[in-house]
C-alpha cells in the first residue's frame, strides 16, 4: 500500500494480515490525524504515516471497522465484541472502552448515528438460526443502551490473542 503523508514524501507499507481467512479488508482514518487503522486477514494495524511506524489493534480477530466521527473514536468489531479507540492524554490512540462478552456470535455493526452504534448478533438462544439480536450501544462509553443482556457470560470460548 501507497500511503502519502500531507506535506511528506510517500512510501510503501507491506500489510500479510494474521493469515485467518477473514477476506475483510479496510483502511480508515482515525482520530489521530497522522493515523490510519489497516484491517487484513483478521489483523489491524495503527499506522502513523509521518513517523512510518506501527502497532497491531488488540482485538483479533478484526471483522469490521468504523469510525464515529462524533464520539471522536474509531470502533473495531471482532465476532462477539467491540473495541473503541481514540485520543489519549498524550494525544496517542489508545483504547478508550471495550465490550466483554457483547455477543457469542456475528457480531456487526450496522449502524452509525451521531454517537450511538447499531449492531446486530447472534446470542446463545438464536445462534443456528436466522435471528440476530439488536444492541444499540454509546460510542463515547460503549455500554449496552437498547438491547438483550447477554445471556452468554459463562460461555467458555473467548476468541482473542
């Protein structure tokens, strides 16, 4: 990939992704103004384009990513949780709130409104079939606002590094 800083010379980044076999691949701006989130084959990676430096997200693996401008994060989606990054005290990205537990299963977000995300997934009464439950969670917090309570807490896989 190609990336030209504003005002810098460009140079070339190598993404493999983490080899899962998840075909999702994204590029999105962040918070950070010199930042880019990359998403390939179940891995995202924090790029900083001017330092030409990186970090992977730590979420895994990524199924999905959004921004929400308005909540000033940008949210990764795993298959059964969130993450939400943005501005730090030294005006880093870092995390800001993550879900534990939000779904067992096909967790994605459908929805961005100002600071609310919509999302969709399977719980452990629906997973099988063709039903999803509907989570609206706060972008600025991540808590759940309209939705089920999970009913999967003790459930004893945990995807994730």
């Amino acid at each position: 990939m190609r990336l030209i800083p504003h005002g810098g010379e460009s140079w070339t980044a190598r993404i493999r992704g983490e080899g899962y076999g998840i075909a999702h691949f994204g590029l999105r701006a962040t918070p950070h103004p010199r930042t880019v989130c990359i998403v390939s084959g179940g891995g995202a990676y924090l790029i900083d384009v001017v330092a030409r430096t990186w970090r992977a997200v730590d979420a895994f693996p990524v199924t999905q990513l959004e921004e929400v401008p308005a909540a000033g994060i940008i949210v990764v989606a795993t298959f059964g949780d969130l993450v939400g990054y943005g501005l730090g005290p030294d005006a880093g990205l870092v995390v800001v709130w993550r879900t534990e537990g939000l779904a067992l299963d096909d967790l994605e977000i459908v929805g961005v409104d100002g600071r609310r995300i919509e999302c969709r997934a399977h719980s452990t009464a629906t997973v099988g079939s063709s039903t999803r439950e509907r989570y609206l969670l706060d972008a600025s917090t991540g808590a759940v606002i309209e939705g089920s309570t999970p009913r999967h807490r003790g459930f004893p896989f945990r995807a994730g590094r």
